[in-house]
C-alpha cells in the first residue's frame, strides 16, 4: 500500500509538469542535432591544448604573411624599381634589392611627365565627380529610403543590376552617348564633363546609401515633419549631420575611382594638356626607360596613399555603419 500510495504521488507529480510544446520539441531535436553533426579539423578541445595553440597562430601569422605578400609585393617593386638604373632593372633574372640606389630618379620624373599639371587636372575631375556623386547618390538613396516613391524597390533591382554588367561592355555606348548626348545634341569630348556624367550616378554608392539611411529612426523624420520641415530641409539638416561615415566612404571610392580610371579618360580627354595622371604616365612610356616610368607612377600613387592612411578608419567604420538597425 505504501508503495501504491508513492506511486500516486509521483504519478501526480509527473501530471502537474505539462508537456513541451511542438516547437519546444523541434528546437531541441535542432540542437541536438547540431551538437551531434558540428565537426571540425581539430576539435575544440585539441585547439585548447598548448601545441594546438601553437599550431594555431603559426597557421594564422603564415597565412597572413602570404597575403600581406601578395598585396605588398608590387608596391615593393615599383617602388625598389624606381631607385634601380636603367640596365639593372632590364637584366635578368631581376634582382630584388637595387645594387645602386638612387633616389633622385623620382625627384627626376617631375619635369619629365610633367606630374605637376597631370596631377592639377585630375584633382579638378576628382573634386568635381566627388560633388556631383554626392548631389546625384544622396538624393537618390533618399528619395529610395525615406520618401518612398512608387516602385522604388525594382529601381534599386535595376540599379544593383548594372554592378552585374562589367564596365567595359558599356564603354562603346557610354562613348556614343557623350560624342552626343541624346535630346540635347552636345559633344562632350575633351571636357571635364565627360568624366562628371558618368560617374556621378553608381548603384554601389546607392546601396551604400540607402542601406544607411534605412538605420536612422523614423521618429525623428516624423517629429521634423511636424514641426512643418520639408523634405529637403530634413535631408540637409537633419540626414546628412548623421551620414558623415557614410559619406565620407562614398567620397574616397570616388576619388579614389578617377584616379585610378585609365581606359575611360584615355577616350573621351585625347587632349593632352587635359589628360589625367594615369594617361599621362602612358603616352610618354615608350619614349623613356623602364625605372624612369617606376619613378613616375611612385609620385602618382603617393596622393592615394596619404588617403589611405588618413582615412583608414574611416573606411572601414563606414563599410560597417547601417549594418545593423537599432
């Protein structure tokens, strides 16, 4: 009896417990299964141990070298070719460490590709796409994200869908239509224009954009909107005063993309007293040597590696920023 009587009390204590729901059950059986399938090279327990630790970080800092390598080497070469001579930066096998340097072939490359004025032109077309990039792209992601406007998400498919066309499939249709803009019939050649227009409207900074945009609060447009603000009001007032990582990444892709453009500028500025730096270097590379060449392309890089290093962090803050929303 008194076992009858612990059996009932049990019983009862069991019923008292109620079941787990079906998605209780269904969470548990995916854990479950998950602890029993997560497999890999070394257990956790082995990368714990003092040699799996050492193994660890060999691996890491050997595959980070490699990279680094890889990255870092034709910086290296351009730089170490620049301070060799003429016969030994031809002989072979190459060597590399200049026998001679010499530092005055940079200082040289001045006067003989006339960096001076290639450098003015291209820093007027960068600062001039950097603004229109911003009036065009800004506007666009905000009218995208904010306002609302009817079919606004097959725009932005339609926009992201020409990052899928490789540039040089409309190069020859971007050259026709600035040899002469359709309605109104201008011939853009040989003028700064030419490398405006086209860079001024990029799906990628769009993205970017919106994507941003999207992670700030609606309440503060809607308390802005009842204050009586327009629109563009709140866009200059208001958006931009918080977009500042943002938009200081979309600034550096910009300048950094005409810099750095050569076939585009090749076409549409055959001019060359309005060429850019990169074509500049190019028109006279079969008239002087090898190292001279080094010399000229180390003087043309060092502007975008000061951005570099300044805006690093900028960068990287920016790519992350309206990632998250909240």
């Amino acid at each position: 009896m008194v076992h009858a009587t612990a059996h009932r009390d049990t019983a009862d204590e069991t019923r008292k417990v109620p079941p787990p729901s079906v998605r209780t059950r269904k969470r548990r059986r995916r854990a479950a299964w998950a602890d029993g399938h997560a497999r890999t090279i070394v257990s956790p327990l082995e990368l714990k141990s003092r040699w799996g630790t050492r193994i660890y970080w060999a691996v890491l800092a050997a595959v980070l070298s490699v990279f680094t390598l890889v990255f870092v080497f034709p910086l290296y070469w351009m730089v170490t070719g620049a301070m060799k001579s003429g016969e030994e930066i031809a002989q072979m096998p190459p060597t590399l460490w200049p026998g001679d340097p010499d530092l005055s072939r940079v200082s040289g490359a001045r006067g003989l590709f006339v960096i001076g004025t290639l450098l003015q032109n291209t820093l007027y077309y960068a600062v001039g796409a950097w603004l229109f990039t911003l009036a065009v792209d800004v506007t666009a992601a905000y009218a995208l994200s904010k306002l609302r406007p009817m079919f606004g998400n097959a725009i932005l498919g339609a926009m992201l869908a020409t990052l899928m066309i490789p540039p040089i499939v409309v190069m020859i249709p971007a050259y026709v239509t600035v040899t002469d803009v359709p309605v109104f019939g201008w011939q853009l050649l040989n003028s700064p224009w030419a490398i405006w227009f086209p860079v001024a409207a990029n799906g990628f900074n769009i993205f970017l954009l919106k994507r941003f945009f999207d992670s700030i609060p609606d309440e503060i447009l809607e308390a802005a909107e009842i204050d009586g603000v327009p629109p563009w009001r709140v866009l200059v007032s208001i958006i931009l005063p918080i977009s500042r990582p943002i938009l200081g990444v979309v600034s550096i892709f910009t300048i950094v993309m005409v810099f750095k453009d050569f076939l585009w500028p090749l076409l549409v500025l055959p001019d060359s007293e309005k060429m850019t730096l990169s074509v500049g270097l190019s028109q006279t590379a079969g008239a002087v040597s090898q190292n001279q060449i080094m010399a000229g392309l180390v003087i043309a890089s060092i502007p975008m590696i000061i951005v570099f290093f300044f805006f690093q962090r900028s960068i990287m803050a920016g790519l992350t920023a309206g990632s998250l929303k909240g």
